[in-house]
C-alpha cells in the first residue's frame, strides 16, 4: 500500500513539475524535443530570493542564454520526489538543477548527471575547488565530476563571545578548551554547548566530532570513532554541559536559544544571518572561531550544485551556463546576490568580498581538511537510522556497544 501511496505522489508531483516547467504532463519533453543553443531551463532553490532577478539578469547578459527558470518547492522531500522523477524518466523538460549534497549522493552513480570533468571542471577550474569537496560529494565512482559548487559553507563551531570573556579565556583552541569553556558557560539554566540533535540534523554534528576525534563514520569498531560519540554522549550525560531535550531541536530551535544566551557555543552552517537578523552578530557578540584541534582540525562545507540532466538536448547552452556558475564573475555574483561565499579559494580572495566573514573563512581553509559529510546512496535512510540509534544512545535506551553495532549494521544496509 505504501509503495503505490508514494507512486501516485511521485506522478502526481511531476505533473505539476512539469506545468510548471511549461509543458504538458502527456508530453513531458515536448518543451525540448530539439536543441536550442541559447536557451535553457534551470531548476532552482533561489527564485523566491529578492535578489534573484538580478543574478539572472547577470547569468544571462554573461552567458547570451535566455534561462527559463523552474522554481523547487520549499520542501525537502517533496522536492527530492520530484528531481527524482524527472531525471529517473530522463525528462528533458529541465537542463540544469540546483541540487544539495544529499541529492547529489543519491544521483552521482545513477548515470542521470552529465559529467564536467572535460567540457566544465577543467584541471586548471577544477583545482580552486576544495578537494575533499569534490572527491567526497560530486565524484562518482566511475570518477566523473558531476557538478558545480555554487558556494562554500562551513559548519562552523560558533561562540557567545560574551560568554568566552566571562569564562576567562580568549578562544578555543583544542578539546581540552572546548570541554573547559563547556563547563565554565554552564550555569543558572544555560549551557556550555548546543546542538540540533534532532534524528535528521544530528547526522552532522556526530559526523563532526567523528572526523575531530580522527574517526571515520563508516567504521564504528574504529576506537576513534567510538570515542567522539562517547564524547557526546558525556557532554549530555556525564557533564550536563548540554541538554538531552534538544533531541526534539532542528536549526531553528537552536539558533533562537543561542541568539536567548542559553548556549555557549554551538556547530551551525553558514554565515551568521540568524545571527545578525537578531542584532546578535559580531565579534563581542556571536561570531566564528577556527574549528578547535582535537585529534586533527576539520571542518565540513557543504554546497548546492548545479548539475547538468544527461536527457537535456540543450547540453552545449547548458554547459555554457555551467561554466560561467564556476567562473569569477559566477562567483561574485553568487556572494553579491545571495550571500554566498565563493567555492573557488581564488574568487574568494578576490578585493570586493571583504568583512570578518572572509578573514575567519581564509583562516579555516588553510588551517582545516574540508570535506563533503559522509552520505551513503539511500541518505535520508541512513541519516535518519543513525539518528535514531543516537538519540536512544543518549537517552540512556541502548549501550555504546550497541549503538556502534546497529550504527554499522546501517552503513551496511544502506551504502
């Protein structure tokens, strides 16, 4: 019964994909039947941003494309089902999707996506981009490159600088600090540490701390990765230095009791707007430091990707696109409009980025590994898994060992 339930969703969602897209539903490539060297259609997240006409006016004028644009739905499933669906039946309705990193595990290996590596993502282009990045989200396993970064964003460890100076310390250099100022901002209700542990979000913060401890998340017999869960499960349990209950917070939850002053310090993605759109942000306030040296520094970026549909029949106009996404004028653009910190090392040290932002980005690119998170081909599957087992970890319902048994009978079921 299930299956056909999510069967008339995947149909249904692709109608009105492709009403979208300005086609009929009974003839789903009617829109591209023949190529068309300057014009595509471009399936993205950003449509509903103000600025976004702006950054399409500077895609077109600098490519000479006219892009038609294909708005994604606001929903996290609901728009995986339909990118799903669109490129399974090799639809050629859409050319280029703007796709997240847990699309781009599912789709690298499916041969749905075109590869960049010699039309887009030359050597030269290619080498700007963080290495581990690329390697560890957008290489499948064939070696194909199959997308281009729009934008690099760390998960961050940020801090109540406030909070920092009440604790007598300047910044947090290794674990022996994060556990010290843990403890010291714990008090009259609040805590040293926060963090999103909801069964979905919490994949990356124990991803973190796996790769901080020199783990790997794909082997927990490994000692190293036992002991960065063991590490959490102390700063809830055995330090009382953050909260069980924020098993039930996702990023929102989290950022509104750090802007509240109940956290410490706390992992969070990007460049701070929560932060700043709470007259929260700065460097006497809420503000980045470089990720602390337990066993090594590392540090995870994530990206939306623009990938090319190997149905398109527009694939020289859409590799047009795709190479101005990845040029200079493509990145300023991206960080001018959007926010967007340039995926190319070189971009970003370009004149015109300026602001505190850069310098504690500059500072972690040439201090940390960067890598993509680790996601295994059925993602949302195994993220959630691990999640779950998690927070019955932390909540006292199973041991370590048999938490690390049933998290390695995951990575088994799913990869």
């Amino acid at each position: 019964m299930r299956k056909r339930i999510v069967n008339s969703l995947l149909a249904t969602v692709t109608a009105a994909t492709l009403a979208l897209a300005g086609c009929s539903s009974s003839s789903s490539s009617s829109n591209s039947s023949s190529s068309n060297k300057n014009e595509i259609t471009l399936y993205t997240i950003q449509s509903t941003n103000p600025n976004f006409k702006d950054w399409l006016k500077d895609a077109e004028e600098k490519t000479g494309l006219k892009i038609n644009v294909v708005a994604a739905p606001t929903d996290s499933d609901t728009r995986q089902q339909k990118v799903t669906t669109l490129l399974s039946t090799q639809d050629s309705s859409v050319d280029i999707f703007e796709i997240n990193d847990e699309m781009a595990t599912s789709f690298k290996n499916s041969g749905w996506l075109e590869p960049l590596q010699d039309t887009v993502l030359t050597s030269d282009i290619r080498s700007q981009f963080a290495q581990g990045y690329l390697k560890d989200m957008l290489t499948s396993t064939k070696g194909d490159i199959v997308g281009v970064p729009s934008y690099q964003g760390y998960l961050a460890l940020w801090v109540d600088q406030k909070k920092l100076d009440a604790a007598g310390m300047e910044t947090i250099n290794n674990k022996e600090d994060f556990i010290k100022f843990a403890k010291a901002a714990t008090k009259d209700g609040q805590f040293g540490y926060g963090g999103s542990w909801e069964k979905t979000y919490v994949f990356n913060e124990i991803a973190s701390f796996v790769n901080l401890f020199g783990g790997d998340y794909y082997d927990w017999k490994n000692p190293k990765t036992r002991e960065a869960v063991k590490f959490m499960y102390d700063m809830a349990n055995t330090w009382k230095v953050t909260p069980v209950d924020q098993i039930a917070d996702k990023y929102e939850q989290m950022n509104q009791k750090f802007n509240d002053g109940k956290y410490g310090m706390v992992f969070m993605w990007g460049t701070g707007d929560d932060y700043k759109k709470a007259n929260r942000y700065g460097k006497d306030q809420i503000h980045i430091i470089n990720t602390p040296q337990f066993e090594k520094r590392t540090i995870f970026t994530d990206s939306w990707s623009y990938v090319l549909n190997s149905a398109s029949k527009n694939k020289p106009a859409a590799e047009k696109f795709l190479k101005y996404a990845a040029s200079k004028d493509g990145g300023l653009k991206g960080w001018e409009a959007f926010g967007r910190y340039p995926a190319r090392a070189d971009v970003a040290q370009d004149p015109s980025i300026t602001g505190d932002i850069k310098e504690i980005y500059s500072v972690i690119q040439s201090t940390n590994e960067v890598h993509g998170r680790p996601m295994l081909p059925q993602t949302m599957e195994f993220i959630t898994a691990i999640g779950s087992l998690f927070q019955d970890y932390i909540q006292n319902k199973i041991s370590l060992d048999e938490f690390c048994t049933k998290a390695q009978e995951a990575v088994e079921q799913y990869k």
